[in-house]
C-alpha cells in the first residue's frame, strides 16, 4: 500500500504543498522519495510513499529503470499475472512486465493495457514510458484504490492518491473504465501540446474470465431449486472463500521497524454475518499463535441519547446500546465459542461527539470529491475503526486494557451485498419484476462498487497506514459468484420445505432469504447466531448517522 502523485509544471522548480505531501507520508511510513525529470515543457515530478507488505525487502519507489529511464508508481496488490502467482515483491514483478510490454513491437496503447487487464489484484498506479515520452494511469477495473487527477490555473497536471487538506483546487476521481494516458506533442516549449487519451479495457475472448454478469435464463418460480445446507454451493462458497482469504491473510511480514507483532490482520468487525464470516474461515488459515483483532467501532450520537434518556428518565451509555456494539459483542461471544485455541481481541473503538466534530473536517477533506452527508457519515466509521485504538478484551483473558491494533492489514467484508443481494432494495426489487429485477439491480450496484465506495474508503482507512483487503471482492472469488445463478446465493421465492435439513430444522427455515448462501454456510461452521443477523448499515449500526437533531438526508451536500 503507499502514496503515489505524479506532477507536470511548466516551471522547472517543483512546489508542492506541505499539507499533501504530509497526507502521502501518512499512507506509507515505511519509505518516501520524490524523483524529478526534466522535459522540454517543463518538468515531471514522481512521488511514492511506502507501505511494505510484500517481498523480505521495502520497494524503495518510484522505481526507475537505468536502461531506459522509465519510472513507475504502483500502489496496489498484484497477487497474480493471468493465473501465475506473483510471489515476493508485486512492485518490482509489475514493473518488470510493464518494461516488457513498452519494449515490444506492439501498439504501446494497446501492450500496456493488456498486461495490466491480466493483473489480479487492487491497484491504482502511475507509469512513466520514457521510450515513448508517455504517462500511463489508472485504477484496476474494480476501482478497489484511489486515484485522483486536478488540473492547475497555470496549465499544471497532478495525479494523486489523496487531495490533500488545504488544497484548494478542484480533483476528479479517475474512473475505473480503463487506462488513461498523458503525453505531449512537439519537439519545444513553443510547439508544446498536451494529448490525453482513455484506452478501455479489452474485450476477453474467454467469457467466463470477464468480471460481469452472465445472461440467464430465469426460471418459473415453482421450479427453482431449494438453497439447503447440502447444497453445492455452500461447500463451494467456502472453497473460494478460503482461497481469496488464503491469498490476503498468509505471509503477511512484520513492519521493518518492528518484527515482534503477533497480530498480522484485524477485521473490520461489526458483528454481522459478512465480517464474522470472514472471521471465521481466517481462524481455519491463520497458525493457532497468530492473534486477530476484531475492530467494532461505536459513537456517541447525541440525537439518540437524547431521545433514549427521555423515553427512560435516565441516564443511557452511549456505547453500550450501539446495535453494532450488541452485534459485536454477540458475534465475538460465537467466535469464542466456535475457536476456542484463537486468541481473539475484541476492540471497543468508542468515539465522543466531541472527537468526532474535532476530526470532522479531515475526514471531509480525505473523503473529497465525495461529499454528501451519507459520504462522510460511512467515512466517521471506517476512519476511526481504522485508527484502531481502543479498549481490548481478550478472549484469553479478563483484562480490558487501552489498546491499539498493530495490525497493518484490514480485512473488509464489502462486496458481499452486492454481490449476493443482501440489501433491502434487492428483496424489493424480486417482489417488483422477479429475478430479471433482482439481476438489474444487483448488477446496478456491482458496477457503481468503485464510483460510490472504494475510491472513497482507500482514502479514509489508509490515512492511518493501514490496507484494506476485501476477500468478497477477489477476482477469482468473484468470477465464481458472478456465474452462480441467483437462486443459489439467496433464497427470494423459494419455498420453505427442506427434507434434507438438519433436527433443528425450523432454525434454518427462518433464515432471512437475503444472501442466504453466507446464512447456510455460518450455520454449517457453527454460528448460528451470526446466520440470523439482520442486514444493518454501518452509519447506523455505529451511529454516525443523522448526530444532530433535524431533517439531514444523506444525499444532502456537506456544507
């Protein structure tokens, strides 16, 4: 994970403002540098900052080529190169390949974009192909890291990771639809021209290793198949779980500054089914001595404890009643009792109003060019959850001590909503047209994952140089989900009798129908409590959601 920014000035003298480069150095503590080219136009200036967690050794970018003088920034995870794993140092294995597709015979545009269509993982990055004099950028095709780009009064061209806080200039989220490239024409200053193009992503000629949903035919409602605990699909969601998971958890090295940590990985954990699912299947990875934090974040809303305390004529805890607070404490109790050898670190991350408006414009300027009210209230969680401090109860203990998470790897449980309907709106959408209204709207918010929330919450989490994973969001994983029908992921329409279930057979009957292929999956490894959580959203399991008293809507613009 680092901080990548990349700047064109006409001026040979490069300016950057402190406050930015301060939110880069935030994202990777590990190494910074700043390496300049000068141009006939002007010059480019190359920034990286450093969050090491892949290879024995820190990737000491920008990376420069001495051959050809090519540089690249590359903030991400390649985890494979068509179906090879790249093992040690995904940096220096991408810009190896990079350097290999800027040398071939091929059309450049065309060489770079493939390549990078092969490469599975998160990635947002800047490549500078000083063969061909061109600035290659973008995000992976799932949008999973941010990437912002502004254009200055005096013609300056700055492509960033973050906007920086003070900043006064107008960015714009690089859209995930492909690379981007910048470059100039003419041979001086006074024929100068800049050339920007967008190259889409390749069409795949294997269908199934393309990121869509397939076609289906929709079958009448009496004749679909029953989602049951013998259902195929259920060991097959656990397979591809344990592989993505697998893939984001094992061989995590220590920080270079301290190689004694003994917890790699904190989950960002509510307590609901997705997160402590990915809890669950973690413990089975994970060796028995390798401890894991589970990160529930809870706030004192003033709305809320005004109306509670008048409805009960007494004081009320602020953090106590939280629903995500009581869903936690359930789910870690299950965990407990479901992996008794696992040292598991509940973190009660309890956040004051007072806290919460203090940090309120840096959470605003790290959210930007987001900036509704429903924005900066999902943003309030994931911040302060990531910031991991805390009072920690150990499973193994009774001590309840100030704490904060060594873990530089967060596990996120996104993507399994949209993926396999576990929104209110989708159960609304089968009752309206069926399961082609159920596909639509599914496929509607699969698509926008990048547009509305992962641009946004890289930006949040990695303020405090920490990286977010998503197992539900692996391509692999995703692959295999994406041509699942519908009727195996969830139970919308399908009748309850169940000859095949187990003793306590009404239990699993009165599983909600919304991504029901997780509930059955939870059942079968013992969490039964968690297969029946109900759907929550984050702003209001942690409530941070509507603080003050008034008619506030989430699609309102910050003021």
């Amino acid at each position: 994970m680092c901080g990548i920014l990349f700047l064109h000035s006409f001026n040979t003298d490069v300016s950057l403002s402190t406050d930015l480069l301060g939110c880069l150095q935030r994202r990777g503590p590990d190494h910074t540098r700043g390496v300049s080219v000068r141009h006939f136009s002007g010059s480019f200036y190359f920034f990286s900052s450093v969050l090491s967690l892949r290879g024995d050794s820190v990737a000491r970018q920008p990376l420069e080529d001495p051959v050809t003088g090519s540089i690249l920034c590359w903030n991400g995870e390649g985890w494979r190169f068509d179906d090879k794993v790249i093992l040690g140092n995904d940096t220096e294995a991408v810009f190896d390949i990079l350097l290999k597709a800027a040398a071939t015979e091929y059309e450049i545009n065309e060489a770079i974009v493939n390549v990078l269509h092969r490469i599975s993982g998160p990635y947002a990055f800047v490549f500078y192909d000083a063969r061909h004099r061109k600035i290659f950028y973008g995000r992976d095709p799932l949008g999973r890291r941010s990437l912002l780009t502004s254009k200055g009064q005096d013609g300056s061209f700055t492509i960033s990771s973050i906007s920086g806080s003070s900043s006064s200039r107008t960015w714009t989220e690089v859209e995930a639809n492909g690379i981007y490239t910048f470059s100039s024409s003419g041979s001086s200053s006074e024929d100068f021209e800049v050339v920007e193009e967008h190259i889409t992503w390749p069409i795949l000629e294997d269908k199934s290793r393309e990121l869509t949903f397939p076609e289906q035919n929709w079958p009448r409602d009496s004749l679909v198949p029953r989602l049951v605990l013998t259902s195929p699909a259920v060991e097959a969601l656990l397979n591809n779980l344990r592989h993505s998971l697998a893939t984001r958890i094992l061989n995590i090295p220590p920080p270079p500054s301290d190689t004694t940590i003994r917890a790699h990985v904190a989950i960002m954990f509510s307590g609901g089914l997705d997160c402590t699912l990915i809890a669950r299947v973690a413990h089975d990875l994970l060796p028995e001595e390798q401890e894991i934090d589970l990160l529930n974040v809870a706030f004192e809303n003033p709305r809320v404890l005004k109306a509670a305390s008048a409805a009960q004529n007494l004081p009320v805890d602020a953090y106590s009643l939280c629903p995500d607070r009581l869903t936690g404490i359930t789910s870690y109790a299950e965990l407990q009792r479901v992996c008794p050898g696992r040292k598991w670190r509940f973190v009660s991350v309890d956040v004051p109003y007072s806290e919460t408006t203090s940090h309120r414009p840096q959470i605003i300027s790290l959210i930007h060019p987001h900036h509704t009210e429903m924005d900066l209230s999902i943003a309030c969680a994931l911040y302060f959850a990531a910031r991991g401090s805390g009072t920690m109860h150990c499973s193994l203990s009774k001590d309840s001590l100030p704490y904060t998470t060594p873990a530089r790897v967060l596990l996120s449980g996104l993507g399994a909503d949209e993926v396999f309907a576990g929104y209110n709106r989708h159960a609304i959408a089968f009752a309206r047209t069926g399961y082609q209204g159920l596909a639509n709207e599914l496929q509607l918010d699969y698509q926008r994952l990048g547009k509305r929330n992962l641009g946004r919450d890289d930006r949040v989490i990695s303020h405090w140089a920490r990286e977010v994973r998503y197992p539900y969001l692996d391509e692999d994983f995703l692959r295999w989900a994406l041509q699942l029908p519908l009727w195996e992921k969830c139970g919308f329409g399908q009748s309850s009798a169940d000859p095949t279930g187990p003793s306590d057979l009404t239990n699993v009957l009165a599983l909600e129908p919304s991504k029901l292929l997780l509930r059955l999956l939870s059942w079968e490894l013992g969490m039964k409590s968690v297969a029946s959580e109900k759907k929550r959203a984050i702003q209001f399991g942690a409530r941070t959601a509507k603080m003050e008293v008034g008619r506030t809507k989430g699609t309102e613009l910050l003021s």
